[in-house]
C-alpha cells in the first residue's frame, strides 16, 4: 500500500479524482479546494503494478504531481 499527495492544476481536483478513483487498486480519499487529493493505491500480493500506477497518476491530465508519503509492503500471515 502506497498513500499519495497529488496536486491538480486549479479547477481540476474533481474531475482527477473521478479518474483515479477509476483507476484499479486507488482511493481518493480526500480532495482540498486547493487542489490536493490524499490517494491510496494498493496492489495484490504477487502483482508488481504500484510503480506504474503511480507513473499513471502522474500522467493524468490535470496533474500537477503526486508525492509519495507513505509505502508498506507486508507479508500475508
């Protein structure tokens, strides 16, 4: 699991979010006037998708950035 800050260009936020929320494995979990949404994105075990679907991120239109803030890689018990 990866936690996200992306910064839109100003009057995108909400058509960014609908985008990745439709993104497979990624949550917007909260979007600010300005232009920041904090996202989720998750992978399955096994899968190796987190790097591109952060690259994907970045490449939606309307993007300004997205910053990596938090990653946890776990072990399934």
């Amino acid at each position: 699991m990866a936690g996200l800050v992306v910064h839109t260009l100003p009057g995108c936020s909400a058509s960014v979010a609908d985008t990745l929320n439709g993104f497979a494995g990624v949550e917007v979990h909260q979007a600010d006037p300005t232009g920041k949404l904090v996202v989720t994105v998750e992978e399955q075990a096994g899968e190796k998708t987190m790097i591109d679907t952060i690259s994907r991120i970045n490449q939606t239109q309307g993007v300004m950035s997205a910053a990596l803030v938090y990653s946890h890689q776990g072990t399934e018990d």
